[in-house]
C-alpha cells in the first residue's frame, strides 16, 4: 500500500468550518497519522478538501437530451455516461447518487475499474403514479421506447399495494435508492404544484424501501407535495422550487435533507424556498439535476449555494459532510484519520467558491490519485 504525505498542506475542516494548517496523509485507501511516506506532495499556498458527491445528476442522460434520442439504440445511453463520470471524476467529484436513468451495470463498470469515475448510487427509473413525469406515455403510440428494459423497471403505479410493488421491481433490479415524483415538473410544464401521491401510497414507499434497507428521495416542486413527503419519512426533497414555511417545518421537523438543484433554475421563488430551509435548520445537501446545464459545471452548485445564503463553508459543507450523511456513508465527507481518501488539492489556500473548477490541481479517490 502506498503511502502519499501530502506535506504543508492548508485544509478543510467541514465539520469545524476551519481551515487547519497540517500534513495529510494518504495511506492506501484512507486518511492516516504519522509523516513515514513512500512519495510526498507540496501542497504550500494550496487548499484541501473532501471530495464533492452530487446527490442529484443524470449520469446517463446526456444523448437522452439530444432531439435524436429514440432512434438511438439501448447501448448509446450507457455509453454516453463514460466521458460524463470522467469528467466528474476530474473535477473531483467522488461519489454521485443517480437520480434515474443509470443502470446496474453502469454500477458494475466503475466498481470493476472498466471504466473511470465516481461511486455511482443508483436509482434507476423514478417511481410515479399513472400520468406521472416518470411515465413516459405518448397518447399517440403509447409507452415510450428506451427505457423499458429487465434492468430498468417499469416505475408506474396506483395505490399502496402498488407502490410496494414498484419498489420491489427497483430493489430487484439493484437500486441503491429510490427515487419517487410526487408532483410534476418544469421541464414537463404541468402539475408542479400538484400532489399525484395519496398519504398511503406515499407511506408505503418509504415503508417498503427501508424494508429493503433503502431511502426515499422525492422530487417535488410544489409546498404541498414536499410537506406530504418529508412527514411520510422521505429521506430527501428534490428541487423543492416553491417551498413554503410549512413546508420546510415538516421538513425540519422530521430530519428530512433538501437538495436545492439551484443549477436547474435560478427563479427567485426557488432561491427563496433555500433561504427558508435554512433558516428553519433543514441539513442542505449539494445536487445539480445535470445535465440540465452541462457536467463539466458541476462545481457552479456549490457557487450558487454559496450565494443564495449558505456561504461558501456552507456550501463546501452541502457538497461534503451533508451529502455524506443524507447518502448515509459515515465513511467520507471529511478530512479525518480513517476516513476514505477521496480528497482534491485546489489552487489557492482561500475559501472563495466562485471558480472551483479551475482551481482543481489534483484528484485522489479512494487513495488514488485520478489528476
Ligand atoms: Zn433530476
């Protein structure tokens, strides 16, 4: 195992908010103590943190944006996620919870090293009811082609008994999460403010997920739907563009994250929704919903989120000990003896979010360094 100092470094401290002046050493796969190391890095007047996690992004749907998508076969939508997750990767992003669209074995392809790229959490298709922005239906020629294979379930359903059924046919397929739509969306343009789950079908999401030892994250843009959803037990509220004070009370109430996706839209009710959830205590995780704007922006969150209240600690936060918690994995998120080494070396030892993406000098992941 290698054994890499990173000497003089400025660091991090998420948990503390404080930039602490010390060596950090990489051994093998996690933080370690002492200075004996096989190779050094000078890292005076540069800056240390945690790796990012995105806890909102479509890895695979770059090619499904394009006006081309249908005619193209199964393969190219796995494909098109390679030079994505690359890119992540180098812009020192480390682990990634997939909003849909990736499959198992995407998953399967960075664990076996096939190909370069963040931890992929996946969720696979989003779970709706009848009608739902996950049920792509043309009224023409109905179930819309692409996505309905054995590795990407069918994620409409009606009714309770229903809902569990959808879950089962996720878990089956391999979904680290589950992802569920309860109202509509922007980008569909209809039933943003709706609730298209009843309390029951919503409970028996989260009841069966965690059965399965999964979390419920929930993309709402309405108050209402949000609301019904974080007092259900969901684990996360997407986007969340027009929340409200109930809204992000039941949300602090019963621990529930909110990952704002500030890249999707910049109107001011959904910065006002962040500077509520704030000021009502609700934990804010870092998620973009790319590619809305492009992957290589991944970092411009972390901006936004930093301006709209969070701060830049805040925000460096969100993108690292909150992400790391909402995705429960007490094994990252920090600088600290035994975390995992996924770390990134930024030009420059000040706190200023604003370009990160140019300030990226070197990538470790799991201890080896990617850039
Ligand atoms: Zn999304």
């Amino acid at each position: 195992m290698t054994r890499t100092l990173l000497r003089s470094a400025a660091y991090l401290d998420v948990a503390a908010g404080e930039i602490v002046h010390d060596d950090v050493l990489i051994d093998g796969d996690v933080i370690g103590s002492g200075a004996e190391a096989d190779e050094t890095v000078d890292c005076r007047g540069m800056l240390l943190v945690p790796g990012f996690i995105d806890c909102h992004t479509h890895v695979a749907l770059t090619e499904v944006l394009s006006a081309n998508w249908l005619d193209l076969p199964r393969s190219a939508r796995a494909l098109s996620a390679v030079p994505v997750l690359r890119t992540l990767l180098s812009l020192g992003v480390t682990t990634v919870r997939d909003a849909w669209g990736a499959d198992a074995g995407l998953r399967l392809a960075v664990e076996r090293g096939w190909i370069d790229g963040p931890q992929l959490l996946i969720s696979l298709r989003q779970v709706c009811t009848t009608g739902g922005i996950g049920d792509h239906y043309s009224v023409a020629s109905g179930p819309v082609g692409g996505y309905a294979e054995p590795s990407m379930p069918d994620p409409v359903f009606d009714g309770a008994d229903g809902a569990r059924a959808a879950v089962r046919r996720m878990v089956r397929a391999g979904a680290d999460w589950i992802k569920a739509a309860i109202t509509g969306s922007i980008a569909a343009g209809t039933g943003v403010h709706d609730v298209q789950f009843t309390p029951d079908e919503m409970r028996a999401l989260v009841e069966e997920a965690a059965a399965r030892g999964r979390d419920v994250m929930v993309h709402a843009h309405g108050a209402r739907g949000a609301e019904l959803a974080a007092s259900c037990g969901a684990r996360s509220i997407e986007h969340g563009v027009y929340l409200d004070e109930q809204a992000v009370e039941a949300m602090a109430v019963n621990g529930t994250f909110y990952v704002p996706t500030l890249s999707c839209s910049k109107i001011p009710e959904h910065r006002r929704s962040v500077r509520l959830a704030v000021d009502a205590g609700v934990p804010i995780a870092m998620g973009t919903d790319n590619p809305v704007t492009p992957h290589s922006t991944v970092l411009d969150e972390i901006s936004l989120l930093a301006e709209v209240g969070l701060g830049a600690v805040g925000a460096l936060r969100a993108a690292t000990i909150n992400a790391a918690q909402l995705l429960r994995l007490p094994d990252r998120g920090e600088i600290a003896v035994g975390k995992r080494a996924d770390l990134v070396l930024l030009d420059g030892d000040d706190l200023d979010v604003s370009h990160l993406a140019d300030r990226v000098k070197a990538v470790w992941h799991n201890g080896k360094r990617y850039r």
